[in-house]
C-alpha cells in the first residue's frame, strides 16, 4: 500500500513539473481573460463553435477510438522511405515575385506584394510536447528557423502542437513584425517572449488594417483548441487576407459547416483557398474535413484555386500517409477544380499557371 502511494504521488509531481514547461505557455488571465469573456464565442467558461460540435461522431466513444488507434495494423501510416523534398533558400528570394513555399502540414511561407508572410510554423520536427513522439517523416523537415527571413505578418490559426511549435516561434520572435492570432493565444506568445505590440490577438468577426492595402478579416472555424488538460480556452481561427493584389483564404483546422458559404458570400471570391485536407477519422468527422468536404468548401468559398494542405508531415491519424492527396487529386479531377499540390520547399507562383506532378506517388 505505501509503495503504491509512493508512486502515485511520485508519477502526480512528475506529471505536474512535466506540464509546468515553458512549451505548455499559460491560459488567460487578468485584462486578457476579461476581453474573451465578453466575446459572444465564449460561455460556460470556454469558447464555443458556432455550430454544435460533438467530440465524436455518433456511435463512438473515447475507448473505441482509443482502441483502433493503438491497435489498428497501420501499414502505410507513413512513407516506408524518405519523402524527396526541395530547399528553396528563401534569404534569397527576388523581393519582386510573389511566391509561396510549404513546409509541410500546415506550415507555409508566403512572399505577397512586398511582405512576408509565415504560417502555422512547425519547423522542430516533431508536433508534441514530448520531442521523440509525432516526428516529422523523413525528408520532411528540411527547414530550421534559422532558414526563414525576418517577417512581416505571422498567422497562427489555433494553439496544438501541429500548428504553434513553441521551439520554433520562440527563434522567431525578434524577427517577426506582428503576430496574428485568436483570442487567448497571445497569452500563449507573451509568455514565450513576445511583446504586447507585436500581438494582434483578435475575435471572429474582425477586420484588421495590417499596412497600405493589406488587411485581414477573422473567420470562423469548426475545431477546437488547447495544449493542456483544459480545452477551448483560445479561439480557433481561419483568416480572408485582402493584398493589393490577392484575395487568399487562410483556413484553419476546421469541420465542414455553414461558415465556409459565408465567407464566400461575405469576403470571396478567393484566388486561393488553403484548407486542411488530412489527418482526418470517420470518429471526428466535426472537427476535421475529409476530402470531398474540402472541395465542397473550397466551392463555397468561390475559390479560383485550392491549396490541400495538413498533410504530406506528421501522421495524426489512421489513413493512408498519402490518401489526402490521392483522394482530393481524383476528385478534383471530377469537380474541375484547379489544385496546388507542391512538393515541400518547391517554388508556387502565386500569378502564374503551374503544373504540379503526383509528388506522393514516387514515395511508398
């Protein structure tokens, strides 16, 4: 009996230091907390989705969905070999051209009418607070922070670990301009660093005036967020982000839902709709997009192009690592929808017409 105590209370300390670490960053407090608890997102002490947003799908329960994750034979979970990829040295770019790298999953590096543009940067190589889980596939994760000039605008969706890698934007902060972000998750930056004027930290809903003709307006999104045991204590977000010269949709981690046809009806049409498209599970079909989801919303959005992202990285859930670009590469064939599909660190010419091959299909 005094052994078993002993060791509940040593592994309950352990756990405690564990979350203690700068990587969790902090909730909501003080003048912060006050501002999200007037938004008309947040009751019950957490933000909401517009929509009700089941955990699961009907029919299935957290020992079911546990039980097919850790004991499913996952076969081609990830590449049996390494992903080739591109290193474009983006120090290098012509300031002139307007162009976009991927660094893989959700991570994303754009250079748009003279401002450079970051995305969702995970460049760590691993989308978990315990650096040896959730590894990057190899070849994938060929860009460090050290590889990405200094920025004018970071967006940040939502706060997991596949898309705010605290190793990486803590190497950013003193060369990032200004960081855009939901409501709660500056709580998150200032802790690690940034200061309260590099912060744009905004509700659903809101326009920004970022330069001279560059502005962003907040959109809804189907998820959720958290990088601890308390949920939804930040808001998760998608951006329409207007440059003097192109109307791109920034889309976060989202399930389908109403809110893609009201931004298209609102802020579009877009030249570019960067949507999720992977890591999805029939057991969490609200909060995740499967691929003929993700060309019904890039339709709704009245997008000219789709740029499939969420994918080609990590491995968060039980498909096929390729079956995100396989599926939506067949179906757009289907659709008449126009697909951006690089390689990672390949060169996308944001006003030019570009041919992309079946990069996937040369990696088993």
């Amino acid at each position: 009996m005094i052994t078993a105590l002993i060791f509940i209370l040593a592994s309950t300390l352990s756990a405690f230091l564990f979350m203690k670490q700068a990587q969790f960053g902090k909730t909501p407090k003080g003048e912060r907390l006050k501002r999200i608890k007037v938004s008309v997102n947040y009751s019950n002490g957490a933000f909401q989705n517009q929509s009700p947003t089941p955990d699961l799908t009907e029919g299935a329960n957290f020992y079911s969905v546990a039980k097919e994750f850790l004991f499913t034979k996952k076969e081609r979970n990830k590449p049996s070999e390494a992903i080739i990829s591109l290193k474009t040295d983006l120090l290098q770019l012509d300031p002139e051209k307007d162009v976009m790298v991927w660094f893989g999953h959700s991570s994303y590096f754009m250079q748009i009418d003279g401002k450079k543009i970051l995305v969702d940067p995970v460049l760590s190589g691993s989308a978990s607070p315990i650096s040896f889980t959730t590894k990057a596939f190899k070849g994938s994760n060929n860009y460090s922070a050290e590889d990405i000039p200094a920025i004018d605008y970071l967006f940040i969706t939502h706060d997991h670990w596949d898309h705010l890698d605290y190793k990486t934007v803590k190497k950013l902060q003193s060369r990032t301009g200004k960081v855009i972000c939901g409501l709660g998750t500056g709580a998150h930056l200032e802790h690690w660093g940034f200061t309260k004027d590099q912060i744009i930290e905004k509700d659903w809903h809101e326009t920004i005036r970022l330069d001279m003709g560059f502005s962003v307006t907040t959109v809804p999104a189907r998820h959720f967020s958290g990088r601890g045991f308390k949920r939804n204590q930040s808001l998760w977000m998608s951006y329409a982000l207007q440059t003097p010269s192109l109307n791109i949709y920034i889309g976060g981690d989202s399930g389908y839902d109403a809110h893609y046809a009201k931004a298209g009806e609102a802020l579009g049409p877009f030249d570019i709709a960067i949507l999720e498209n992977g890591q999805y599970d029939k057991s969490w079909k609200y909060i995740h997009m499967h691929p003929e989801e993700v060309l019904r919303a890039a339709k709704d959005l009245k997008a000219k192009q789709l740029f499939p992202v969420h994918s080609g990285k990590f491995a968060l859930a039980n498909h096929d690592w390729d079956e995100p670009l396989k599926r939506i590469w067949s179906l757009s064939k289907v659709t008449d929808t126009a697909l951006i599909t690089p390689r990672i660190g390949e060169i996308v010419y944001l006003k030019q017409q570009q041919k992309f091959t079946k990069w996937w299909e040369f990696t088993n």
